[in-house]
C-alpha cells in the first residue's frame, strides 16, 4: 500500500509515456488517466449508464460499446456538451486514479494525467503530493506531433493551442523535467527524482 501520490502531467507529444516508463523501470506503479477514461466507460460502468442518459443511445455501437466516433463529433466544438461529458468522466476517472495508487505496492505511486492543469489543477486532485510536469520546447513538441500523427503544422499547432499553455502547467510543477528528444537525459531526470521521491515517501534518507 502506498501514500504518497505524484501526479505526472504535460503537454501533448512532450514525452509523458517515457517519463512513465523510466519510473516503472524503478519498479514503480504508474496510474494512466488516459487508460482508465476507457475502463470506466466500458459496458455495466456506471460512468456509461450516466452518458447514454445524458446523451442518448446513439452513442452506443449495436455492441453496447461506447461509439467513440459519434461522441467526439457530438461535443466537438460545443462546451456545453464537452463540459457535460467532462463533469460525467472525471470524477469516475479520478476516482479511479486514486484506488489503484493507493493499492500500489511501490514506495510511491505515479498518477498520469495529461490534462491535469485543463482538469483543475491541485484543487481536482488535493491528493497528489507532487506534480512533476514534461516541458517540452515548443518546436521539438510540434516536430514530434506532427511525426507522431502524421500531421501537418496547421493541425498540430491547433491541437497544441486547444491544451493548456506551457506556462500555465509549468505553474503547477514542483518538478520539472526537459525533454527536448535527448533519452537520456530523460533516464537521468527520472532516476533523481525516484531517489528524490523515495526520501519524500519515507524509504530513504535525502
């Protein structure tokens, strides 16, 4: 069992699964906000039962599934529809975030949540200890979503605009690691902050 919480955030394409991955390496639960926003809309969730209410059945496939597709194309754009849909999942998946890293068996526990600032910040999640945050330079964050999603400038600058600015989650970070496509560096960031975080939790000496 563990209790002391850090939550993991960053931008789009900044690098917040490698981070994720150099933790785990360290033997350390990590807790996927983005992993969990499709296990609690699964069949019998009720997180599910709470959007076809709101929204209707024609966001179901015949398979009872939810049609992701259908529902994007029904809140895009509109926020009074995206803020429903938001008031309905991220409670459920905060819920849940906070369960599994309180079940960790790791000294401490890593929450991801790539929209923590756009989510509410510390005042949506009070329980996280630390937040450390992937800050990316914008050109390199640009060049590797355009790769990434085969994209061209034009989409990835305004998938990029439609997040949190870099200053407004740098705002938030108690931690900040630079991932500027250089992998180990990255390696050497995560391992000092696990020894960092190991003396917060209380299993070494800082």
């Amino acid at each position: 069992m563990s209790d002391y919480f850090i939550g993991l955030t960053g931008g789009i394409a900044s690098g917040k699964s490698a981070l994720e991955k150099a933790f785990a390496a360290h033997g350390i639960t990590v807790a996927d906000a983005d992993l969990l926003a499709r296990e609690v809309v699964r069949p019998g969730e009720p997180a599910l039962d709470a959007v076809v209410a709101r929204f209707g059945r024609d966001v179901l496939m015949a398979d009872g599934q939810l049609d992701r597709a259908a529902l994007r194309v029904r809140v895009f754009g509109n926020d009074e529809e995206r803020r429903a849909l938001e008031a309905i999942l991220h409670p459920a998946i905060r819920a849940r975030l906070l369960a599994l890293c309180r079940t960790a068996d790791s000294p401490y526990a890593i929450a991801t949540v790539p929209l923590l600032t756009e989510g509410g910040g510390r005042r949506a999640y009070p329980w996280l200890h630390r937040i450390v945050v992937v800050d990316t330079p914008v050109a390199v964050q640009k060049a590797r979503l355009m790769q990434r999603d085969g994209i061209d400038a034009a989409l990835a600058e305004k998938m990029m605009a439609a997040q949190a600015s870099r200053a407004e989650r740098l705002a938030l970070a108690d931690d900040i690691v630079v991932n500027d496509g250089d992998l180990a560096h990255l390696q050497r960031a995560a391992d000092g902050l696990h020894l960092r975080y190991l003396a917060l939790a209380g299993f070494v000496s800082s």
